[in-house]
C-alpha cells in the first residue's frame, strides 16, 4: 500500500508462545520510505491551458517592454562597418529617421511591430509550453536511461536541457514571421511597397532562407537556456520539483539559462541575422557571410551585438522565461482550485 511518501508493505508474521512456534493470524507492518526518484517520476503536471495561458502572458509582456530594444540590437549585429563616434551609432540604430525629433526617433523603433507581435507570442507559447511535454516525453519513455548515464538529480536536468534543444530546433517552422519582422528591423527598403500577403506569395519558402543555420543555432541555444534554468534550481536550489521554485528562484535561475543561451549562440546568431536581413532579391548563403566576416572583419564580428545583447535583450529573454516558469504554475493552481 502506497500512503503519501511512503510504501507500507503488510504480511503475516510469527511468535513464540508456550515453547512451541505457531502461526498468529495477525499483521506486522513495515515502512519504507521511497526514494526521491520514484517521486519525481510521479511529480504533478501542469494543465496544457495553464502552460498555453502562462507562455502566451509572457510573450505579451516582453513584446510591449521590449521591442525597441529588440529593434536596437538588431540593427547594431546588422552593422557591417566599425563604429567610431556618436554620430555614426546614431546613424545605425536610428537609420535614416537620425535627424527627426527624439520622439520620432524612438517610434522609429517599432517598425514590424505586427509580424513582432505574431512572431513573438507563437514563439513565447510554442518554446515554453511546448518544453514542458518533450520534457515529459523523455521522463516517461527516456527517463530510466538519463538517469542510469547521469544520476537522478543531473538526469533530470539533462532531459529539461534536451527537451528545450529539440524544441529550438522544431522552432524553425515560424521563421518566415522573424524573417518579415528581422527585415522590418534593419531593412525596410526590402519591402518597396509589398504588403505581407504579397511577399508570402512571392517569396515561397524564400522565407526560409537560412533554415539550417536557424536550427543550428536554435538547438544550443534552447540546451542552455533551459538547461542552465534546471541546473540551478536542482543544484543552487536544491529542488527536486522546479514548479515549486519560488519567484525569486525563478528569477535566478532564468539569469543563469538566458546569460549560457545568448553566449552559446551568439556567433549563430550574428550569422542568422545577416542571411535574414539581406533584400529579398540579393540573398546571402551562410557560408559566404562567414568568409566575408572573416576576410573583412574579422573573428570578433561573431560577436558583435553581445555587450547589447546581454545589457538588453538580456533582461528580456530574462523576463519572458521567468514570467512563463512563475505564471504556469499560478495560472494552473488558479484553475484547478487548488
């Protein structure tokens, strides 16, 4: 019999009486306590509507906090010249709206705010809802070998860590919609005059120029980022349930995940971003932009845009991941009236 924690096993037992060993028709009971892998195996999941209410939240907040800065960065990894003074940082982020009023100049900075607003909250809801049951794929099917290879507390975190990779990899399939806001972003001269509809019909799966060097940066990436989130909550938490981590918790772990994911992908990164920001007419192969950057700037244009990466688009993959991780539970105790 199972009760709580603790497995209570019954079975008859003997005694000795007047010198002769006779069976007593009575019980002894034992307990023992199971061990905490056989309870994480039993950990209760989140409701599919709690994960698609907690993501989708999340994705809507850092989409309105966040876009400019998104803007910034974009246009700053785009950049293919050294910048040398004020003047020509101005003239990269805010392009050929520089000389206009600074509040002109700050709306400049939300230009393809719709394909941003689909792309943004599909991906927030198809990432950090779509984690949670690869993850509980591989702790059903999978989860006996990860913990035979890596012990039980690592192993768990290394199937959150591969769950997210499969997932970034599976991300691919709304790239068309960053393509559209990248080009908004850093290239707008792309679009002459074409509404989405049109570009769709005349570009095809053009849309999905780059696909592979996407997945190839997505898959390390995604590794880290949840992976970094598991490792600290399992490690400097010591959490054997993650949902149970509390927001701060969250917070640093959502820290950690984010800071590994963007140094990890960052030279992808750099690479994705200049295959999608090139005219729909004259597109770029990978391979060729890693020559150009090679042979005209250099091993460190892998990482330009980092520094304003981790300053900015930092704090926003911070605060969508850790939104998500503290609103799915919240939205599913809500609706399970717990």
């Amino acid at each position: 019999m199972i009760c709580g924690k603790n497995i209570i096993l019954l079975g008859p037992s003997s005694c000795v009486y007047n010198n002769c060993e006779k069976k007593v028709q009575h019980y002894t009971v034992q307990i023992f306590r199971m061990s905490p892998t056989a309870v994480s195996r039993s950990d209760v999941k989140e409701s599919t509507l709690a994960r698609l209410l907690g993501s989708g939240s999340s994705g809507i907040a850092e989409l309105a906090v966040f876009h400019p800065v998104d803007t910034i960065a974009k246009r700053l990894m785009s950049n293919q010249t050294k910048i040398r003074s004020a003047s020509q940082l101005n003239s990269v982020i805010f392009i050929d709206k520089k000389l206009l009023s600074k509040r002109q100049k700050f709306f400049s900075l939300f230009p393809g705010l719709g394909y941003a607003a689909g792309y943004k909250v599909l991906q927030r809801i198809y990432k950090y809802s779509g984690q949670p049951f690869v993850r509980d794929y591989l702790t059903n099917h999978h989860g006996k070998a990860f913990e035979a290879t890596f012990g039980a507390k690592t192993g768990k975190a290394m199937m959150a860590s591969c769950a997210g990779s499969l997932i970034g990899i599976g991300e691919i399939v709304l790239l068309p919609l960053d393509v559209l806001k990248i080009k908004r972003q850093t290239n707008p001269e792309a679009f002459r005059g074409r509404g989405v509809v049109r570009i769709v019909r005349d570009e095809g799966f053009g849309l999905y120029r780059g696909w592979q060097w996407t997945a190839a940066r997505n898959a390390p990436g995604s590794f880290a980022l949840f992976g970094g989130s598991a490792f600290t909550k399992g490690y400097l938490f010591g959490l054997s349930d993650y949902n149970e981590a509390s927001w701060y918790q969250n917070f640093i772990a959502s820290i950690a995940g984010a800071s590994a994911s963007l140094l990890i992908s960052a030279p992808l990164d750099v690479i994705k971003t200049r295959i999608q920001n090139r005219n729909f007419d004259r597109p770029e192969t990978g391979f060729k932009i890693v020559s150009n950057m090679m042979k005209y700037e250099g091993f460190s244009s892998f990482f330009k845009g980092l520094v304003p990466k981790l300053l900015m688009t930092g704090p926003k993959l911070v605060f969508s991941f850790w939104l998500a991780q503290t609103l799915i539970p919240v939205f599913d105790t809500a609706l399970s009236g717990k």
